[in-house]
C-alpha cells in the first residue's frame, strides 16, 4: 500500500534545517570542506586553514606566489566555490 501524502527525505531535512538556522552553518561548513576539490590539489597542497566569518572565507596560505595567483582570479573563485554548495555562502575571500 502506497501513501498518497508521501514526500522526499532530502526535502523534509532541508526543511527542518531551515526552520532549525542550521540551514546557513551546515552550507558554511561545506563550502570549507569544498574547498581543496575546488582548487584542486596543487593549491590544496599550500593551504594552511580556511574559516567563513560574517560571509568572507578567510584563506590561510603558505606560499606568496599562490596567494597572488587566486588574489587575481578570487571573484571567480567566490562563484565556483558558491556554485558548487548550491548557495549564496560567501561573498567574497581574504588570503592572509
């Protein structure tokens, strides 16, 4: 027998997640972890940490010639890293 009021798992947590606040904290998290995917794992390679505080991820890096080389293309860096969560997380990246 089949229910007729049936619904998605996937919509229903997302839905709890939203009412929750946790809607924000778990995409920042993702986006975090995105992070050596995204760049791939070169750069990876060179990063020492990355948080998100009020929607700027913060990017620690060890090497000077990567830190100038993703300072130039940071505005698409912002898009693919948001592209990839499925949301508006940060809107924009420091590299410290």
């Amino acid at each position: 027998m089949r229910r007729q009021n049936a619904e998605i798992l996937g919509t229903i947590l997302n839905q709890v997640m939203r009412e929750e606040g946790l809607e924000t904290p778990y995409n920042e998290y993702r986006l975090v972890e995105a992070w050596p995917e995204v760049v791939g794992p070169g750069i990876a390679r060179f990063t020492a940490s990355t948080e998100i505080r009020n929607r700027t991820l913060f990017v620690r890096l060890t090497s000077s010639v990567v830190r100038q080389e993703l300072f130039a293309g940071r505005a698409a860096l912002v898009r693919r890293l948001n592209d990839y969560v499925g949301a508006q997380v940060i809107d924009s990246i420091r590299f410290v």
